[in-house]
C-alpha cells in the first residue's frame, strides 16, 4: 500500500524463478533421496533420510564413512533437535568404530580401551604383532604424535563421538562433516552440559 494508506495495484504476477520450495527436514534413517529439477535442467538431491556420512578427523588428516546416531544440538532452533532434523553445522553424535580402527591400525596403540578390558583376536593380532626392526621403528616414530585431546579420547571410551554437519543435506543429498576437537569441542561441551543442566 502507498504511505497514504492507498491501494497499490500489483505490477506483475509471479515468476517461476521467484519460487520457493518446502524444505526437506531430513530424518535420521534408511537412506532415502529424490532429486528436484532446477533452473537450466540441473539437478538438486533432496535427502529426505539419511543414516551414513562421510567424516573427517582434521587433526589425523582422516576420513571415514560413519553411522549417524542421533542430533544433538542446533544453535539455530532446538526444535530441529527434538525432531532429529539434519541441518548444516548441526552437532550430531557418530559412530566411532571406523576411527578407533584407523587409529589402532595406524600407532599400533590402543584407543578408548577401558583398563583391562580384554581385546579380541583380530585386536589383539593388529596391536601386539611381531613386527621386523625396521617396521617397529616406523610405528616408535609414528607414535611421537599419537596425542589426542582428553576430551576426545573419553568419547572414544563410549564409542560415539561428536561432530559437526558441513554439507547441506537438503541440497547434495549428503551428510558429510567433521569431528569436534579442541576448543571447538570444549564450546559444545558447555553447550550440552547448560542444555541438560535446564
């Protein structure tokens, strides 16, 4: 309407490049995708559930294709939290098998073992191997930076982990991110712990 409180008549009616489509609200479970035609015949992958994804541990240069367990924080709405909704820079929590595994593999270390926790065969096979000279050299040399933040190596304890969503799921029909370290992790940290203190 004008200032004056009149009626303006619409210049136009609506362009199809205006248009807006409803959201995806992606959900935790068996994959499911469908793709939308856009402007000049591309394509967009609409993930309407997810349940894998493609992380990284930035500080071993490492990545892996893990479980997504559950959402557990979103500094944009908590209601995407109560619904389980994958968002990008959502905090999930994820399966850490696939790292711990690398890890082992790699330091020929032991990683969120409990004390005196007894390994199986294949674990123990990967960590107390007879190994020549030279091999077990590489592995002493490797070991001088097989230090991981405290915090981090508690989650490993428990087998999940969290992480951080950096692909838009709604768009690339993928949910890919990166594990939480350092203050990073400290920050979340605090933000759950006030999150289940209300």
């Amino acid at each position: 309407r004008r200032s004056t409180g009149g009626r303006m008549a619409p210049l136009r009616k609506k362009r199809k490049f205006e248009l807006g489509r409803p959201s995806s609200n992606t959900k935790i479970g068996q994959q499911r995708i469908h793709t939308v035609r856009t402007r000049g015949g591309n394509k967009k992958y609409r993930a309407l559930r997810l349940d894998h994804g493609n992380f990284s541990w930035g500080s071993e240069a490492v990545a892996r294709k893990t479980r997504i367990i559950s959402v557990e924080y979103n500094a944009s709405n908590n209601e995407l939290v109560r619904t389980q909704t994958l968002v990008k820079n959502c905090i999930v929590r994820i399966d850490a098998t696939p790292f711990r595994q690398w890890y082992e593999a790699h330091y020929a270390l032991p990683l969120g073992r409990k004390k005196g926790a007894k390994l199986t065969e294949a674990e123990e096979k990967t960590l107390n191997k007879k190994r020549s000279k030279k091999t077990q050299k590489k592995y002493e040399e490797r070991r001088k930076v097989s230090k991981i933040d405290q915090h981090l190596e508690e989650q490993f304890t428990s087998g999940k982990v969290l992480a951080c969503v950096s692909s838009r799921p709604g768009q690339c029909g993928r949910c890919d991110g990166y594990i939480l370290e350092g203050k990073e992790l400290d920050f979340y940290h605090r933000k759950l712990k006030t999150k289940k203190g209300k």
